[in-house]
C-alpha cells in the first residue's frame, strides 16, 4: 500500500510540473502597428443593448412588485 502511494505521488508530481509546458492556445498575434483604431475595432453598441437593459429593468421592477405584493398579503 506504501509503495501505491508512492508511485501515486510521483505520478502526480510529475503531471503538476508538467502543466507549466503544457498550453492549450497559441500565444496572441502582436498589437496592430500604429493608428488611432482601438483593439478590437470601432464598432458601435447598438439597439440590442438599450432592449436588454430596458427588459432587465422590467424584470427587476417586476420582482420587486412581487415581493412588495407578497410582504403586504
């Protein structure tokens, strides 16, 4: 049973040190040179941001009449 546990701790260490050499993803291409254009492009928010928050502020207002409602009864 010692000797099982051993080789177990061994195992382990040996795919803990490992892990430094190991990556999943290539590194990322170097910035673009020069320019005023921010990383990631200048694209704008659009409508589809004002329609999730206005329908999260809906959502929220309605919970919160739920549980006044519930309070109250």
């Amino acid at each position: 049973m010692r000797v099982f546990k051993l080789k177990i701790a061994m195992l382990m260490l040996c795919l803990f040190m490992a892990l430094g050499r190991l990556e999943a993803q290539p590194p990322p291409p170097p910035d673009p040179g020069g320019g005023d254009i921010p990383i990631g492009g200048t694209v704008p928010i659009g409508g589809g941001t004002i329609i999730l928050i206005t329908l999260g502020v809906g959502y929220a207002v309605r919970k919160a009449y739920q549980a006044r409602e519930k309070i109250i009864e």
